[in-house]
C-alpha cells in the first residue's frame, strides 16, 4: 500500500519547468530516496507535498485521498537548509517547537530529554543556538523533525554536515525510525546512503522522473553480466577462446591472476563457475552489480544527451 | 494551550525578558521626568555671583535709575573714562554702561561695552530700566495732571475666559493651550508605538523566513496562526511598556514634585510649565494662575482619554502590523525593508502633520477627515480628543478602523502565506491570486 503518491505533478517557474508531470509512489513503512543532480526539482516536489507551494496541475495524494491542509500535521520535514531561532536557548527552543506540533509540556520534554540522552548534546541544553557547531544543530533539527512522531518523515540532505561517527548514529535512526513503522522520504545525492538504506527511489532529472522503482531490482536491470575472478597463475590459464565467456581484460599480480570477464546472457552462475573451475584453480568469483553511483551517472548522462 | 497561545507567550516572554527591553522601559520615564525637571530647576539655579557693571553716565542722571539684582551690580563710576577701561581691562567689571548724553534729546547716546557677548538679559534689562524711565520723563513733559496715573489705568490686560458648556448645562473651565499639549503628545506617542511596535512585526517575520524556521513551523502551525500569534504577542509588549510608562512616570512626577515642594499634583505642575510658556500672555499670579489651571485639567477626562487611547493603539497597530508583516514576508533582504517601508511610513507621517495642523482648528475639515480615515485616525484623533470629539464621530471611528483593520489582517494573511514561503522569485499576480484560495 502507497502511503504517498504524487500523480503528474507540474510546477512552472518564472522561466523554468521545475517539475514535469512527476509521478512517485512512496510506499508505507519504507524508505523512499529521492535522487537527482542540483537543480532537478527534488526540492520543489518536496515543497509540494509539504504543501508549502502548490503544483500548477497534478495531485497529491495520502493514503489514497488528495492532501489537504491537515495532512501537513502527519508530516516532519528537515529542510536542506536548517532553521532554528538563533537566539534562543535550545532547551527553550526544542519544547516550544514540540509543543507547536502538538505536544504538552511534560510529555515533550520527557521525550527530549530522551532524544538529548541519545545523541549526547544534553550538556547544551541552556546553550543558545547559535554558540553551537553546525552539526550540533542539525542533531536538534533532526530531533525536532521527528519528535512528534509523524507517519511521514521527508529528510532533505540528512547527512550533509555529519562526521562520519555521527552521519553513523543517524543512519542508525533512521533505519530504527522505519522500523517503528514511519515512513520516510529521503532527499540526498549520497548514493552510497541510498544503497544501504532506501527500499526504493525515484530519479529526477531536468524536471522528469527518469528512473523508479525497487533498489534492488534496479541495480539488477542495470547488470552486465560482467564478473570479476582471481585464479593461480600455475593452475593453469583461462581459454580465452571459450563459447561461454569473453575476457575483457587479465593482470598477473605475483601469481594471482585478476581477470574480469563477460559471460553470455542465458548462462546462470553456477554453469558459469563450473566451466571455470575446469579450467583453473579459483580464488574468487564475483559479479560486477553496478552501484547506485553509477547508475545514477549513467542515467543523468543519458538523458542529458537524449535531450540535448 | 492552543497554538496561537504558545506563539504569543513566545513572542512576549522573549521580548519582555531581552535587556534591551527592560533598559528602555524603565530609563525612558527617568528621561521623560529629567526633560520636564532639568529646565524648571535648572531656571531657579542663581549664578554664584553677581556680575559688575559700571555706569560712566556724564549726565549723572540715569546712573541711580540702575537696580542690582541678582544676577548683576551695578557701580556708578564717576573718576576713569571709557577709554582707560579700554586700554587696562579690569578683569572684575563685566560691562560698561556709557551715557554721555540726554537721551530723550539724544537716543544715541548710550551705549554698553563688553569684553565678552553681551547677554540678552542684561540688554533687556538696561532697555527696560531705560525707557520706563524715559517715558515717565516723556509724560512728565507735557505737564498734563495725572497723566501718569491715568495711562496706567488705562492699560488693561485681558484674557478671555473660555467656558465650556456640558451636555446638563454645567459650566467648565477649559484651555485650548492643555489641550492642546495633552492632544499632541498622545499624538507622538501613539505614532512611535505603532511605528515602533510595527517594525518590529516587520523584522520578527523576516528573521523567521531568512532564518527558514517557517518552513520547520509550517508542518504544525497555519501561516495565519504564526502571523496573528506573533502580532498579538508584540502588541502586549507595547502594551506593557505603555503601562509600565505611564505608571513609572506619575510616580516619578510625584517623586519630585514632592522634592520641589511646589505642588500637590503633577497636574500642578504640567500647568507650571505652561505658565512658563505663556508667561507673556498671563498676568503674574500664581496662586490664582495654578488654581485656574487645575480646572482646566480637571476639565479634561482623563480617564476616557486613556481608554481612547489604548483602542486607537490597538487598532492602529492591528492595521499597520499585518501590513508590516506582510511586507516583511515578501522580503528575502534587510536592505530592502526600508525602502518597502517608506510608503507606510509616509502615510502615517502624514497622519502626524494632518495632528499637528488640526491643533489649531480640531474641529476643521482636515482633523474630521484624518480621524475618520483609518490609516490616520488613530494618530489624528488623538489631538482631537482632548477638545470633545462628539460621539458618533468617535464611533464612527473606531468602527471604520476596526473593519479596515480586521480586512487588513485578512489580506496581509494571503500575502504572508505566498510571501513567508516564496524564496528566489518574486511571486505574480496570478500566482497571487491562486494563493488567494489555497488552504
């Protein structure tokens, strides 16, 4: 079941098409990515869900009906570029905010507190905002994003200002956040953090979603079936004239040889790695799945060139 | 607590408990009290000694007409001459009267010398001591009997008594001069409240969206919530400073009246200062004078004055906030909030000259239109009240500014809704429009 859908969303700027019929289904309890190079409308469609702006045609629609004005309270958004009283004293500050979403006094600050614990920041609690690290305060951006607990969770960047330790707890979470039952979207151009937690994602480029769908089932659609093998050098060599396979290229370090190979389409791994292991003695055996990285490199040229 | 609540007491908590805030409110009546009494005690400060002035008066005639006072003596000198005095200036002598000649027969002939600027005091008094002298000499001239005694008698001092008639056909007392000082300081007043207190809206919206809070807000609170919550909670500051004012102010003038001796009441001695003023109209008499203007004062319902007041704010402030607000939305840029600012600033100056020139005539038709009109009645009708508005009129006043105030606050909400959140581009009118009926 989708928690979120956005059906051919249009939003025209000024002089630019910001969104062009974007359609994504964020299914509930999961991890959604929304990917897509600076300036591809990731933002935008953001804003529109959060119903900050409105989409010129198009609709969004929460568990099936279209949003309206009090679908934003289920929501908890940490916008790319953070925002917090500076003056204010951060304690102060998380309690008014939590209250605003609709928390008391007492059940906010016991929740804070807790948050506080968590990520170790409980020592500025009377600090003001703005004597505070930068990642400090994305800590307490973070905690006031999901404090009240929200069915969708929408992060822009989450990442962007971490050390690796703390981008580390974060992920952590996150990932705890899911399984609690939220759902969440998740804006980022860190493809590594989509591999290891996003379910799902959408690509956006110039206005138009290009790529969607499950995570794995994408970087398997974009395989090439090429494999990359180690093997003694004394155990003998590999045919480079064999039916079954292509090697692309070989080196020898010291004995080992690395060779990476092609095999063709209809043969399955195993049969592969039997008329292999006919051949040598093999260390190692391994498929080439490209990354979100590449994928998402691949995907943005390509529909760059198709444009232009 | 609803939302709005806990937007009030934030915005009101943090403004009330900002030193800057504290510092203003509570020095401003000690300035105030220090502009009234640091001109009334510094007149009755004497200087520590009398200046000398010497009379060289050949003629000998005018040398004795000369009274010390306190703040000159003079000395008839009768051995050096002029230019003696010229030559070794003698430090203790101020200034030197010379009379050489019959100056009825000869008015040029008296002159007074000076190392130093000769102050206006002391001219004013050799002029006066001179010429009564003079005239008297004058009349005596034309040999008429009793002709002294009866110029005299025919100069009278007039000043007309205004009465004002109630609506039980009571008499009163009245002063268009109190009035009219009552009228154009709430005039002041009420116009840097609002000016004040308005841009502060103005800058308190603008850091919420350059900060982009607003957009962490917006998931829990509507637009108009956090506009209304924060105008709401920026007028109670005003209104708090308003009342801390003008209670720490009676007790200051009460303080000190106490010290001076003088009075019983600060009306008391808001009429001293008139009389300073007025000085040259009024005839000498104090008792008489401060009973007459006690009243006056009495005549003035305060009372009313203060309600008045406090719902002309609190309209007016309504009605230039959210427009400050939505201004303030539309901005991305401190520096441009000035120059958004000056075509509100213009009307409400406005508002303050069409108060100043409807002193004179609070009954014309320039002072019945600005009060009338609400983007100027708060601030016009201040000068107005303390002369009697007739009642519709007031009525009529404070219905138009309440209706336009609350149609102010309905569209200045549209505008912040689009503007708090419009970053980057400036928002067109169809889009406007489109926002217009966006939930």
């Amino acid at each position: 079941m989708n928690f979120l859908e956005t059906e051919d969303v249009v939003k025209q700027y000024a002089n630019h098409l910001a969104l062009n019929k974007v359609s994504i289904q964020v299914p509930e309890g999961k991890i959604f990515g929304l990917l897509g190079p600076n300036g591809a409308g990731k933002t935008t469609l953001i804003r529109i869900i959060n119903r900050i702006t409105a989409p010129d045609s198009g609709e969004v629609r929460i568990c099936g009906r279209p949003s309206g004005p009090d679908d934003i309270y289920q929501i908890g958004y940490l916008p790319e570029e953070r925002g917090l009283y500076k003056k204010m004293k951060v304690g102060e500050q998380a309690i008014y905010l939590a209250q605003l979403k609709g928390l008391g006094y007492m059940e906010a600050r016991k929740r804070l507190e807790k948050w506080f614990e968590k990520f170790d920041i409980m020592p500025w609690w009377n600090k003001k905002l703005e004597e505070l690290s930068k990642g400090m305060q994305q800590k307490i951006q973070f905690i006031i994003t999901v404090i009240h607990e929200p069915r969708l969770l929408i992060f822009d960047e989450p990442f962007s200002g971490f050390d690796p330790v703390n981008a580390e707890l974060l992920k952590k979470e996150i990932l705890e956040l899911k399984n609690a039952g939220h759902t969440i979207i998740f804006s980022t151009h860190n493809m590594a953090s989509v591999e290891e937690i996003c379910e799902n994602i959408a690509l956006i480029n110039t206005s138009k979603v290009v790529l969607s769908g499950n995570v794995t089932e994408i970087r398997n659609s974009f395989k090439t079936h090429n494999y990359i093998i180690r093997y003694l050098a004394d155990k003998g060599t590999l045919q480079p004239a064999d039916p079954l396979f292509r090697i692309l290229e070989q080196n020898n370090q010291s004995g080992i040889i690395e060779a990476r190979i092609h095999k063709q389409e209809s043969l399955t791994n195993s049969e592969l790695l039997t008329a292999l292991a006919g051949q040598t003695e093999i260390l190692s055996f391994s498929e080439e799945i490209p990354s979100m990285n590449d994928i998402f490199i691949n995907t943005v040229s390509a529909s760059n060139t198709l444009q232009s | 607590m609803s939302k709005v609540g806990l937007i009030i007491k934030r915005e009101y908590l943090r403004r009330v408990s900002k030193k800057s805030f504290l510092l203003l409110t509570f020095l401003t009546p000690f300035l105030f009290a220090a502009l009234v009494f640091v001109p009334l005690w510094l007149s009755t400060i004497k200087s520590e000694k009398a200046k000398q002035v010497a009379i060289i008066d050949t003629t000998g005639k005018y040398a004795p007409l000369f009274e010390n006072d306190e703040d000159y003596v003079f000395i008839t000198e009768t051995e050096g001459s002029l230019e003696d005095y010229r030559n070794n200036p003698d430090k203790d002598i101020f200034a030197f009267i010379s009379i050489s000649d019959d100056l009825l027969t000869n008015p040029g002939a008296a002159t007074v010398y000076s190392t130093k600027q000769i102050p206006m005091g002391l001219k004013n008094q050799i002029n006066k001591t001179l010429s009564d002298f003079l005239r008297d000499e004058k009349l005596d001239s034309y040999n008429i009997e009793n002709l002294k005694e009866i110029i005299n008698e025919s100069r009278v001092s007039f000043n007309i008594k205004t009465i004002k008639w109630e609506e039980d056909g009571s008499e009163k007392s009245t002063s268009a001069e109190v009035a009219s000082i009552a009228g154009m300081v709430l005039t002041l007043i009420i116009y840097m409240f609002i000016l004040m207190y308005g841009s502060m809206v103005m800058q308190g919206v603008m850091e919420e969206k350059t900060n982009r809070i607003v957009e962490v807000i917006i998931s829990s609170v509507k637009p108009f919530q956090l506009m209304m919550g924060k105008v709401i909670g920026i007028g109670l500051v005003g209104l708090t400073q308003m009342f801390l004012w003008g209670i720490l102010t009676s007790i200051l003038v009460g303080v000190s009246l106490f010290f001076f001796g003088g009075g019983t009441s600060p009306e008391e001695l808001m009429s001293g200062q008139m009389a300073v003023q007025n000085m040259s109209q009024m005839p000498a008499g104090g008792s008489e004078l401060s009973l007459q203007v006690h009243e006056i004062l009495n005549s003035i319902n305060f009372a009313k004055l203060g309600i008045c007041f406090v719902l002309f704010f609190i309209g007016g402030y309504m009605l230039y906030s959210a427009m400050f607000a939505a201004i303030g939305s539309a901005l991305e840029q401190q520096e441009d909030a000035q120059q958004f600012m000056t075509p509100m600033i213009l009307i409400m100056v406005f508002g303050l000259y069409a108060g100043i020139y409807s002193m004179n005539n609070p009954d014309g038709p320039l002072a019945v239109w600005g009060s009338l009109i609400p983007f100027t009645s708060p601030i016009v009708m201040m000068v107005r009240l303390p002369f009697d508005v007739p009642v519709w009129e007031l009525i009529l006043s404070f219905v138009l500014l309440y209706a336009t105030a609350i149609l102010i606050v309905w569209l200045s909400s549209k505008i912040y809704r689009v503007g708090i959140l419009m970053y980057g581009k400036k928002p067109g009118i169809k889009e406007m429009i489109k926002w217009l009926r966006y939930k």
